[in-house]
C-alpha cells in the first residue's frame, strides 16, 4: 500500500541537539549518520547530560578500529529522544577498512574488527550500515561551480581526473579489486545476516573504470548484479541507491537501474540528488533543475510500494549557509516531502496517471 516512503535527514556526523531539533522540526522520520565520531570504547560511568558528550567521551590516544555497542545504543537512545528514528548509519571510517580494500596486511584484523562493529550495530538496533568500495574515495576536480543564483556546488571533468597520479602507488585493477570484495563480503555478510544488520552498497563516484590507478567496478548495473549474487540472494545485502551517482552514468541508465532494483526489493535508502551532465563532465544541481525527472522518480517509487528511506544529498551551498548546508538541506527536504505527498494522495484519489 502506498504511504510507506520515508524522508530522513542525511549526511549528519554529530547529532546534537541542534541538529537533531532541527531535523525535527523539518518533520523527517529520522536521521541517517555519516562515519559518526564514535570513540570506540564503552561510555560506562562516563555519561554527561548535555551536548554530544552524552554518548561520547575522550577518546584514546589512537584511533578506534570498530565501534562499541553500549556507544551506538546510547546513540540510538539519544536520537529517539528527539522523536527521531536512527535509520541507518553509512560508512564507518575508512581506516577501519582500508587494508580490506587494497589487500594490505592488516586486512584480516580489519575483516574481524568489522564484524565486530557489524555485532554491535546488530545489539544496538541499528537496522542498516552503508558501505562503499572507493579505495581512494569520492572524486572531485572542483568545489568552485556556481549554479542558479551563485549557489555553490562541485563538478568532474575526467580530462583534469586523469591527470592525477597512483593514489597508491601502482595500479590495482579490476580483477585484484574483485578478488579483495568477494573477500570481504564472503566474510561479512553471513555476520550481517546472523545479526539482522542489512549492509547497503554505495556506487563508485564518479563512475569511470578507474581514478588514481584504482579500477572501479560498481559504476554499472552489471557490476551490481554481480555483487549480490556472490553469495546466494541475502535480505540483507541490498544497496544505497545514490541517484546523482546513478545519474552521471546517464539518466536513462539511472532510471533503469531504480526500476530494477526497487521492483527487486533491493535497495535500502536512496540519496536523493540530481545533477547536469553526465560522465565525462558533469555538476551538481538543484533538485529541481538537474537532468534527472525528480516526478518520475517518485511515481516509479510509489508504482513499486518502495518501502524505504530517501535523504538529500549533496546539497547546493546557498547564501549565508552553514557548513551542513542548513538551507540546501531544508530546501531539498521540503521539496522531496511535497513530491511525496503529492504522488501518493494522487495514486490514492484514482487520478489517471498519477
């Protein structure tokens, strides 16, 4: 039945009062936190009552390599203390995974300590965990565009991209990074299953074969469909549908790829984002002036009962913004809820074509 599309608040790291009021106050469903700073040691006799330290403190000497379950419990707590649902966290450090991703030493250790975290997720509630596969992560050739009315945004040219040198010092290709992700996902997800935890995959972005000497292999639908079926069909492997991603391999690529995966009950949460362009060249945009048909979006979701979450994402920098974008992200959401409300009320009155 119609009606069961979530709006949460996204890219938040500290979910403070602020943040977590505001978000509340933009009438979301919840939130979804982006690599928090967790310390990665139990708060036990630590807590105060105000601010982030509610759930944290001092962290030790060296960085954390996975995160405790009386820390993420605590987070929870503290978010439903807001009205808020903590519906995913996406991404823990990416030291915490590093060697997993290029076949360093440590990589067993990381395996272990990343099942770990997914355990304490399990014990803490905490339904989903975004995972990406950029070993050298999101790309950029700039953080200077201007689109309507100044507002500031980042684009890619793969021209000046492929100028860049190894990121690693020599190449690691498609085949190598194949062999270290059925690694990883061999090892993690049965813990994931076992746990009720559903892990969900970020597209590579950009989505070109390689940046830096590093192959990148989720940049199709091809490569996705591969990666959940290493292991047989889990309900618990499913992917973070980044749209703006999807959208630089083309629009009609995105669309198909939303149709499939959503009518495949595979997709966990969506970035809802647009762009202009696509790969080689393309920025970021207002939802509502980007090439993707942010309508269409909506009513293939509803169409498909997609049972899900929808966040913004990479939002435009207005005026006078803050540096968690504020202003672009209440924007966005209100645009997003009233895209919502309007297809489903639309789909429930009967109205043809809705």
């Amino acid at each position: 039945m119609p009606g069961r599309i979530r709006i949460a608040a996204g890219s938040i790291r500290e979910a403070d009062d602020e943040t977590l009021t505001f978000a509340a106050q933009l009438g979301v469903s919840g939130v979804i936190l982006n690599t928090p700073p967790l310390t990665g040691e139990a708060p036990y006799g630590s807590m105060q009552s105000l601010g982030t330290a509610y759930w944290r403190r001092p962290g030790p000497a060296s960085p954390p390599v996975k995160w405790d379950f009386l820390e993420l419990l605590h987070l929870r707590k503290r978010i439903e203390s807001h009205g808020l649902r903590l519906e995913a966290i996406e991404n823990v450090p990416i030291h915490f995974y590093e060697d997993c991703l290029t076949g360093g030493p440590r990589r067993d250790e990381q395996l272990r300590n990343y099942c770990d975290t997914i355990r304490a997720l399990g014990a803490a509630g905490i339904p989903v965990l975004g995972y990406h596969w950029m070993a050298n992560r999101v790309w950029r050739t700039s953080k200077d565009e201007r689109t309507r009315g100044g507002a500031g945004v980042s684009s890619f040219d793969l021209d000046l991209a492929a100028r860049a040198p190894l990121t690693f010092g020599r190449e690691i290709d498609e085949v190598e990074v194949w062999s270290h992700y059925t690694r990883f996902i061999e090892t993690v997800l049965p813990v994931a299953e076992a746990e009720g935890v559903t892990l969900a995959l970020h597209p590579d972005d950009p989505p070109v074969p390689s940046l830096g000497g590093v192959a990148r292999v989720f940049r199709d639908l091809a490569g996705f469909r591969r990666a959940l079926e290493i292991i047989a069909p889990s309900p618990r492997h499913k992917l973070d549908f980044c749209m703006g991603t999807w959208a630089e391999m083309g629009v009609e690529t995105m669309m198909a790829g939303l149709r499939h995966f959503v009518a495949a009950g595979k997709v966990a949460y969506i970035h809802f984002r647009n762009v202009q362009g696509c790969v080689p060249r393309f920025r970021e945009a207002f939802l509502d002036e980007g090439d993707v048909d942010v309508v269409a979006v909506i009513r293939l979701l509803v169409e498909n009962d997609f049972d899900g979450v929808l966040i913004d994402d990479h939002v435009p920098h207005m005026v006078n913004d803050t540096v968690w974008m504020h202003r672009g992200r209440a924007y966005a959401t209100g645009y997003m809820k009233g895209l919502v409300h309007a297809v489903e009320a639309l789909r429930t009155s009967g109205t043809p074509g809705a």
